[in-house]
C-alpha cells in the first residue's frame, strides 16, 4: 500500500497548483516547478520571475541540472554584465568580494532519488573542470546549462588575482520527506560534495542541501523583515523624521540577518553598486581600521534611510519598511569590518544615520537624488526617478500591472508576481518590438540602464504610456506560450528565441517591420494581439528559417540570437510570406 502523502506535502503541492495557475498557467508543470523550486531556494536574493525563468537549463541534455544562477557581490550575472565582460580588467574589481553559483534540481516526485544525485556528480565534476573547456561538453550538454556554467567559470577566471570568496551551492527540492534518506543516499551527497571541494578547493562555501515538503514550506511563508530595530546613542527630531548617532556594532546589527548575511532587500533602492576598492571605500576601510583615526562620523557622510514609520523608546528605534537610499558604499565597509567578528575597536564608533519617514513616492525620489549628488555618480544610476518611469508606474497601477522600478517593491508588498514586470524587461521587450532589435534584448539585456542613447530611445515622454502596458503583456504571453508543451521548443529555443518571436508577431499584426516605438500607438490603442494558432505558426517559422540559417552560417544559436544580421534575416524571410498587392 502506498505511503499517504504528510500533510506538509499537501500543503506545499497545494500551494503549487495555484501559484502555477496564477502566474504559468499554459507551462508544462514540470517546468513551472522548476521555476516555483529555484525561486524559494533563491528566495534571500528575491529574484522576481523574469530572473528566476532566465536560469531554467533544463529539458533535455542538463544532466540533472534544472537552474543555474551567478552571483557576483549578490547581484544576478548575465551576459552583459561588467566582470564577464572581455573589456573588464581584474583591477577593475573589489578584492575578497562574494563570487556564488547556485544549482537546482527540482522534482515533484514525493522522494528523492540516488539516480539524481549521481548524475548531478558526474555533471559538476565535468562543468567545473577548468582544463575542459565547456565547448568540449556540447555533446553531453545543452547550449543553455552550458551557457550559464560559463558565466560563472568566466567570473571565476577573471577575478583569481582579486581573492574572491567563492561559494557553490546546489540545491535538491522535492516535495518529499529531506530527514528520511538512506545511508546509500547521504553517501551519494557526500561523493558530490567532495566532487565540489576537489574542482573548488579554495571554495569559502560547499553547500549540498535538500529542501523537503517541510523545507519548501517554510520558505514559501518567509518574508524579509522590513520593520526592524535600531539602537542609537544621540538623536535630534525634526517633524517625523530624525537624525541619529549609532554605534557600528548597533547599525551592523540592522542591516545583517541572523545568518550573518547582508540584508540585501534594504538597499533594492540605492541607486549605486557597491563599488570595491575604490579610493573612496579604501578611505573608509583605512578609517575603520585605523585606531588614531578620528571620530568615524567626522570623517563619513553617513547613510539616508527611509521608512513609512519611526518610533523610539529607550533609545531604540522600530524603523517600518525601511529602505536605505544613500551609504552603500559605508554599509559594505562597516559589514566587511564587523562581520567576522572583527573591528573590535571600530565597534563602538559612531555613525551619522538620517531617518526620513514619508510614503510619499515624489518626496523619496527627491531624497535619492539629493543625496546621491554628493559624489560623482552617472544619470543612468538614477533611471528609477526619471518623470517618465514614475509616469509608467502609474499607468501600470491604472491598469491593474505593476512596474517595479523600485526593486522588490510590489513582489514584497503581496502583488500578483504575474503582472509585475522590471525596467529591463519592459525595456528588452519595447527594444525588441519597437525598434526590431531583439538580438539587443537578447545579447545585451542591462544596456538599456547603461547607455543614454540606447535608453532615450525606448523611454521618453514622446512614447504613448499604453505602449509600455501593452508590449509587457505580450511578451509575457510570448514567454509562458515558449515555456509551454505547445511550443514545442527546445532548451536552446525556449531561452534564445522570445525576443525574437515578439518581433514577428509585430511585424505580422503592423504588415512590417516597426522602427520607432511610438509607431506601436495603433496597436497598442487597439489592444492588437495574436491567438495560440498564429502563436504557433509563427514560432514554428522562426524554429524553421533559424535552422537554416545556422547550418548556412555554420554558428550556434546562441550566437546568432545576438547580431542584427540575423534579426534582419528574420525580417527578410517574414516579409517574403506577405502576399504582394494587387
């Protein structure tokens, strides 16, 4: 007789039925728990879906690797990104900064299985073998998983001279009992654990976990705290708002979590990186550890906080959805300095720390941009308070879609995950619609943010907001119907090919090629769209003339995805379909 299933695995394949309903409803349901399990394993650095699906491999040829995920200074790398750029230099780079990959599996069977875990051996073992090089594997392996091995070996290599503290962990969800394993099952995870260890020997972090019924549970119910406690020494009070003098030890305490991480979601607002060893972080450092050195609060600007509510009793504050906007940079340095329990001296210095509480969006724009003028910091930094984003958040909000311009905002405010998209993926997908350059979407997914030409051209005032909404849900409609069975796509395809589809269903619904935004207006007025049929017929046309380009131009598709030759060869052979007039 079969084992009943524990309440707890009820309970979370429950919880998954209606989370796929809500927000994969036409994917195939192992993919979408894959997408479900990578994001509750990656659930501290609150990935939103455009970035949980991004690192879905698998499908065929993964080698029991179902999701890849690069960290570099707990920001999600992609293949644009600065440290795996070939024009980045290794001095370019912060020393002993956090280089992370993350691996799942995911199953819904209600065990775990000793097959699975030995694959994933086999699999490491080869990926993270310097000496191979990863084109090596294209037999074994598909171009996706192989892909995101890749950026992480690439940051690897770069950043050796800089000292990263590097951390690989891989992750086994199913919703099946993680404490009832056998020996022959634990010794199984060890082997892969020693595999890790041997191709990482100066990893800082080798983790192998399971994350059971009653794991995935628990962090399907976790939220990060935004309402927090801080004691202080020295406060004045003007208003609402405050301004304090706190002990490193007690700031420290804030912005860390229990497991001694930085808690990174109060600073989705800042509108900087942490920049590593620059000379002023270096100023700070020198100042930290420095025992002659004055007064740290002299010498420090401090940092900007803000929260809806602030409240004080016996020299504490309770601080409501806090986000700190400004000090950045000083908050790595005081956790570099404290975090290891170090800095025993720099502990009880002071910090100038500016409390602003308002709800206001305009009034907390103004503060970002005031007081990150103080240093010299580029406009693309301070996108998120362009009039034209917040014009756009506000149409999304009239039309019941939320546009994330600040971080983590709605998805930690209980929105509908859904009908929240990013200032890239809004971006990405008016660049491909709009301009006819998905190869820009696809190669160059974080330039819009970084380059003022190719920004002013997707978000200006002279664009009809309608126009934003309406390319959103389409290319969320392009991304579930690629992920589903009716595509019937590859692991290749389905990450390679969205951007370019939605520029044929444009080029289709207008009867050619759009250069320009704006000229989107009509259909977007019209709320112009395509059913699953011409869905279809169309993917299988872009599956049919990519084929044949790849064998004519003898390159992968990867590759082809990224230039405008192809996105115009596109055009071409959709344009060569149109009946001629009469």
């Amino acid at each position: 007789m079969p084992k009943m299933p524990s309440n707890a695995q009820t309970l979370i394949m429950r919880i998954f039925d209606a989370w796929k309903e809500e927000n994969l409803p036409t994917v195939e349901a192992s993919t979408a728990f894959e997408v479900f399990a990578s994001e509750l394993a990656l659930r501290p650095f609150g990935l939103g879906l455009e970035d949980i699906e991004a690192g879905i491999v698998g499908g065929g040829q993964d080698g029991a690797i179902d999701a890849v995920y690069v960290f570099f200074d707990d920001a999600l790398l992609d293949e644009d990104s600065d440290v795996v750029a070939e024009s980045s230099r290794p001095v370019d780079f912060g020393q002993d900064r956090n280089l992370e990959i993350w691996v799942v599996q995911a199953k819904r069977t209600p065990s775990f299985s000793e097959e699975v875990a030995e694959k994933l051996e086999n699999t490491m073992r080869r990926v993270l073998d310097l000496s191979q090089p990863l084109e090596s594997l294209s037999v074994l392996y598909n171009p996706t998983m192989l892909a995101r091995f890749g950026l992480f070996r690439d940051a690897w290599e770069k950043l050796l001279t800089r000292r990263p503290r590097i951390s690989v962990n891989v992750v086994y969800a199913a919703p099946g009992d993680s404490r009832n394993i056998t020996p022959q099952f634990e010794a199984k995870l060890n082997a892969l654990r020693q595999v890790i260890l041997t191709a990482v020997p100066d990893a800082q972090k080798i983790s192998v976990d399971l994350l059971g019924d009653k794991e995935l549970l628990a962090r399907y119910n976790e939220r990060p705290p935004y309402t927090l406690a801080m004691n202080y020494q020295e406060s004045a009070t003007s208003g609402r708002s405050h301004v304090a003098l706190v002990k490193l030890r007690d700031y420290y305490n804030l912005i860390v979590d229990e497991n001694g991480r930085l808690r990174r979601h109060l600073f989705e607002w800042n509108v900087r990186d942490y920049q590593g060893s620059v000379s002023v972080n270096q100023e700070i450092r020198n100042s930290l550890a420095s025992s002659e050195s004055p007064e740290f609060w002299w010498l420090n600007n401090g940092v900007t906080l803000i929260c809806s509510e602030a409240s004080s009793t016996a020299k504490t504050y309770s601080l409501s959805n806090i986000q700190i906007v400004n000090g950045l940079q000083t908050s790595h340095e005081i956790f570099e300095a404290l975090r290891v329990g170090g800095g025993s001296e720099a502990q009880d210095r002071m910090l100038l720390v500016r409390i602003i509480v308002t709800e206001d969006a305009a009034t907390r724009d103004m503060v970002i941009r005031a007081t990150n003028r103080q240093t010299a910091i580029t406009d693309a930094s301070l996108r998120a308070t362009d009039e034209v984003q917040r014009n756009i958040e506000d149409y999304f909000l009239t039309q019941g879609w939320y546009y994330d311009r600040r971080k983590g905002y709605y998805k930690n405010d209980g929105k509908d995950p859904s009908k929240i998209v990013s200032i890239q993926f809004v971006g990405a997908s008016i660049t491909a619609m709009g301009l006819a350059r998905p190869d820009k979407s696809r190669g160059k997914p974080s330039s819009l943010l970084k380059n003022d030409e190719d920004y002013r051209l997707v978000f200006n005032s002279s664009i009809d907001l309608a126009i934003y909404l309406w390319g959103a849900r389409l290319q969320r409609q392009v991304d579930n119907f690629i992920l589903s069975d009716a595509a019937e796509a590859n692991v290749s395809q389905k990450s390679n090919l969205k951007f370019h589809l939605s520029m044929l269903i444009v080029e289709r619904l207008n009867g050619g090629p759009v250069r320009g935004p704006q000229q989107l207006r009509p259909l977007a007025l019209s709320n112009a769209g395509v059913d699953d049929v011409v869905l279809k017929e169309l993917f299988e046309n872009l599956k049919d003339w990519s084929a044949v380009y790849l064998d004519r131009e003898g390159v992968i598709l990867e590759r082809a995805t990224k230039a405008q030759r192809f996105s115009e060869y596109l055009l071409t052979r959709a344009q060569a379909l149109r009946p001629f007039p009469a």
